[in-house]
C-alpha cells in the first residue's frame, strides 16, 4: 500500500490493512512439521545443558586455582 493511501485511511482502516497484510504473510510461510521442531527443541535443550556442565566444571577448576594461588 502506498503512503499516500495510509495517509487518507483513518487509524482504525490502518489497523485492518496491517492485519490484513500481516495475515497475508503468515500464509506464506512453510512451518516446520512438529516432529522436527520438537527434535530441534530437545537438541537445544541437551546442548544448553552440555555447555552449562562443560562451564560448571571449568569454573570449579579454576576457581581451585585461584584458591590454590590466594592460600
């Protein structure tokens, strides 16, 4: 829609146009099937908390190296 149009239309008509448009665009898109979506989700999850361990375990080892330092 041009701006000149937007300009004329009233805030309520402008409302109706974005949804409208809005709409318009979630049809376009192709949705990942739920299977794949749910293995997309379990494989962050298990990443998050490889990492979270992985980060745990380097933190604990030097933090008994700054202790082992300061004492």
């Amino acid at each position: 829609m041009t701006e000149e149009k937007i300009v004329e239309l009233s805030k309520i008509e402008q409302l109706k146009v974005y949804i409208s448009e809005a709409k318009g665009e979630l049809k376009k898109i192709i949705w990942t099937e739920k299977k794949a979506a749910m293995n997309i989700t379990w494989a962050v999850i298990a990443i998050s908390i490889i990492v979270a361990v992985v980060l745990g375990v380097i933190d604990l080892i030097y933090t008994s190296i700054i202790k082992f330092i300061v004492s």
